[in-house]
C-alpha cells in the first residue's frame, strides 16, 4: 500500500476535508503554499529557492525589494473551509530572517497575517524591529517565534497568507532572505533547526 505524505512532517496527507502544510517553507515550498514577491527589483533579484543562501547552506526565499515592496507566502483560496484553514487553531509562526544587506540587523520590515481574498487582516502589523528574535546565528540570520495572540487576530481560521511588508518611509531597497517558515500547533513538536 502506497499513502501520500507530507515532505517535512511525514505525516499522512488527507484529502478529505482538505491538507495544507504547517511547514510554509524549508528548502521549498510548503504542500498548498505559494510564495510572491512585490515591488522588488527584476532581474533575477527574487528567488523562492536561491540555493545556498539559507541556514547552513540550504536554500531560502529571497528577494531584493524597494521601498513598498514586500514578501507573501500565500495559500490560495484558503480561509474559508475545512481543511483549507492553515491559521486555525495555531499557537505560534517560527521563521529565520536574514537581513542580506546588513547580516545581524532587523530588515526594515512589518509582518502581518491576512486574507486579501475577503479583505481581512489581524489587527496587528508588527514592526520587526520591535521583536526580539529567540537566536541569533554568527552569519545573521535571526530565529522568529510569533505566538498567535501577538496578531490580535479575532478569526485566524479565516487568514490565508503571511506577509513582510517595508516600512513606511523607507528610502531605498533592502535585501532580506526567509527560510524555515513554520505554523505550530499547541502540542505538535516544533520544527528545527
């Protein structure tokens, strides 16, 4: 017998009512995620997988963005059924953040969770700079946990997509990489690294 499973977790796809990976990203995308950028810089300068630029030489998402750009990893038309609601009953968001241009300082960037398929977002946009990350690697990259509450978020079964945003007021562009973007649910064991 031959039975779908989940790449990162090992764990049985099931197609009834629905699957979407709470791994978003590690080495690539997620089963049900999509990653875009906006407002970046073309050219070569975005990458869902840019090989070897991630933690210990994996791949990560990287992009060159300007000034009102940003990253999304998206599940697309998700939110609205079971099995489709990647946000729902979830205690925390981990991901590893490099700042390419500046390795060691915060990208210049807001995270928020949203559905712009419904026109809803969490009511927090959290400025990064303001976080503080739980590791801190020699070569930059910053480890992120984000507990669920931190979004103030009254229906997060119903956001579909994780999203960096610069700040206002930025003047040039920045260059920042994501990788080992992780949903957690209470009781699961945790991604690692």
């Amino acid at each position: 017998n031959y039975r779908p499973v989940d790449c990162s977790s090992h764990r049985p796809i099931r197609f009834d009512p629905g699957y979407i990976s709470d791994t978003i990203y590690d080495d690539f995308p997620g089963v049900g995620w999509s990653w875009f950028a906006f407002n970046y810089e073309p050219e070569n300068k975005f990458a869902v997988v840019d090989k070897g630029k991630g933690l210990g030489g994996s791949a990560a998402s990287c992009a060159e963005l300007k000034p009102g750009g940003g990253m999304t990893w998206a599940c697309r038309e998700c939110g609205s059924k079971a099995g489709y609601q990647p946000f729902a009953d979830v205690g925390s968001v981990t991901f590893w953040m490099l700042n390419q241009g500046s390795p060691g300082s915060v990208p210049p960037v807001w995270l928020q969770l949203n559905n712009p398929d419904i026109e809803k977002a969490c009511n927090a946009k959290l400025d990064m700079s303001t976080i503080t990350p739980d590791t801190k690697q020699a070569d930059g990259w910053m480890k992120y946990t984000i507990p669920m509450q931190t979004f103030d978020c009254p229906n997060p079964e119903q956001m579909n997509q994780l999203l960096w945003n610069t700040k206002e007021g930025l003047t040039s562009n920045i260059q920042m990489c994501l990788d080992n973007v992780q949903i957690n649910r209470p009781g699961a064991p945790t991604a690692s690294p």
